[in-house]
C-alpha cells in the first residue's frame, strides 16, 4: 500500500437519503484521514470471579471525513456553500458568480476519499469547519472537516465528472485585500503577510437507541474568526484598537467594529472573502534585540447578517 497515492472529493446531494455515486470534484490532499470511522467502544466495568475484567461493549460509531487541500476555485465555492448554506448564481453563460452566505440549514453531500486501493465514501454528510489560510505567495490551503450519517466501500476506483489534479489553485501571490480597523476606512498602513479565515457550524451527531450510527446531524452555533498577520510602520493600530482613537489615552469600554475583505483572482477565475461587522482585536509585539519591523496578529469574529459574505467567479454554472 501507498499512501502517496490518495486524494479526495466531494458531491452535493440532491436532497437527504440521496447519496451520489462519483465525486463531483476531486483532487489532491497534504493530509488527513479522508473519510474515517471512529467507534466509540469502552469496557463494562463489572466484577466477577476472574482477575482480569469481563469485556467491552460499542456505544456509537461516529462517520467522519477531513483532509487538508488547496483552494481550486470550481470546487471551493462548492465547499463555500456546503459550510454556509446559502448560494445565489448569476450569469447565462462563463465566468459565473456564486454568492454564499450563512443560512440555518446545511447541504447534505457525499465524501469520497481514496487511500491507494483503500476507497471509502461518508454519504449524508454536512460540512461541520473550513478553514483557508496562507502565508506569504504561497499556496491557498484549506483543511476541511464533515460529519456524515452513511458510510460506503468501494471495490472500484471513483470516476469523479471533474479532476482537478492539473487544475491551477489559488496562491498568496493573487490575493489584493481592503483592512478597516474601525469602520472609518483606517488601515494603519498594515502590509498583509498571511492569514486565516475559519468557519465553523458546530454540527452534533444525533444518537439512537438500536443503531451505532447516528441517526440525524443537527447544526448548532455560527462562528466565523479572522486571522490576519500584518506588519505596521508605527503602533498606533494598537491604540486605536484599545481606545477607539489614534490619539486616545483611555481605554474604551466599546469594541470597535471594523471590516475585511479578501479577493484572490487568477485570470477569469476569483475568490472573494468579506465582512463587514468584524471584532478586532491584537496585541503589543515584544521588543527584539535583533531589531526589525513591527508586526502584529489581528483577531477577529465577524458578526452582523450576513456575517460573512463569499463570492466566487469561475466556469461552473450550477452547484
């Protein structure tokens, strides 16, 4: 067996109790189980007339799915509307726009993964995080994690209808970006370096009694947190944050609000990542012996309706 070769993909269902057959995309992976199940199982701690004790017994079994990526542009606004639920298309013909926003309810998917010959597929599944991050020019990366209700082997390989294997991905090197500290259009000359945007949907298995698997996915809390490493010609980005002023002396007891936007286009094709009631936060860097330029970690959880808004331009017509 090789794990080198291994990949993974994903379909959008039709509706629940749908399962597809072949992934609708499919692709390489840095890491991860792929899909993987995780058996609850722990011993019945009874006595008895034996030294060693009696047995173990299994409670669940949890059908989960998760790999690390890079960010294709036709498959990530699929997985940008699998983990937000909402998606709005225009266009009569390419490029197209897709539009997602957070929604109650999830798409349910397939999952796919491939390890060698080892082929496994978590059907009824939801998006439960999604994280893209990068540094520096580098590669766009998202980590992805699903939780599923059905679980499927495969003897033969998958035949996905789009592999994006020789497709080109998303770099650091296409990103352009607008900072908002405050919502007064104050950026603080930050120079963006890297960063990360994670959004999570806290999605929690619903057990039954008589089956291991569970029986339902219910959605819980919305959560969305920026990441953004940047460095400054002067620290006043941190007293503004502290007091609500560039000038100010005292702390404010009012969290400032402010805005991002990052947009990652490469020819005709684009990822666009806003908000526009972010959080922020960040803290005093150290002083340094060896010297150098100030940088600072900002920190952000984005609120507001929609709280965050994705926007992919790119060649697919329909989810």
């Amino acid at each position: 067996m090789n794990l080198k070769i291994s990949a993974a993909g994903f379909a959008v269902q039709a509706e629940q109790g749908a399962a597809e057959a072949q992934p609708a995309y499919w692709g390489p992976v840095a890491s991860g189980k792929l899909v993987a199940l995780e058996v609850e199982q722990t011993e019945d701690e009874l006595t008895s007339a034996r030294v060693a004790g009696v047995g173990e017994f299994r409670e669940a079994v949890a059908i989960t799915a998760g790999y690390e990526t890079r960010v294709w542009p036709a498959s990530f606004a699929g997985l940008l509307y699998a983990v937000l639920g909402a998606l709005q298309t225009t266009g009569s013909a390419a490029p197209y726009t897709h539009v997602s926003i957070p929604a109650a309810l999830l798409p349910w998917c397939t999952v796919f993964g491939a390890k060698d010959a080892e082929r496994k597929s978590a059907s009824d599944a939801k998006l439960d995080s999604l994280k893209v991050e990068w540094e520096g020019n580098g590669p766009l990366k998202v980590t992805v994690a699903w939780a599923g209700l059905g679980v499927a082997w495969s003897d033969v390989a998958y035949v996905p209808v789009a592999d994006e294997t020789d497709d080109s991905y998303l770099k650091g090197i296409h990103l352009t970006s607008v900072l908002d500290l405050d919502g007064s259009g104050y950026g603080g000359g930050a120079v963006l370096k890297g960063g990360s945007v994670e959004i999570k949907r806290n999605i929690t298995p619903d057990p039954k009694s008589g089956q291991l698997g569970p029986a339902g996915l219910s959605e819980g809390a919305f959560e969305c947190d920026v990441e953004l490493k940047v460095r400054v010609p002067d620290l006043l980005p941190v007293r503004l944050l502290l007091t609500g002023a560039v000038d100010g002396d005292a702390v404010s007891a009012a969290v400032p609000y402010g805005e991002f936007e990052l947009t990652f286009t490469d020819g005709d094709d684009s990822v666009a990542l806003s908000a526009t009631k972010v959080a922020w936060k960040t803290e005093e860097p150290d002083a340094d012996p060896k010297g150098g330029p100030a940088e600072l970690t900002l920190q952000g959880r984005c609120y507001g309706d929609p709280a965050i808004t994705a926007t992919s331009v790119n060649s697919v017509a329909t989810y």
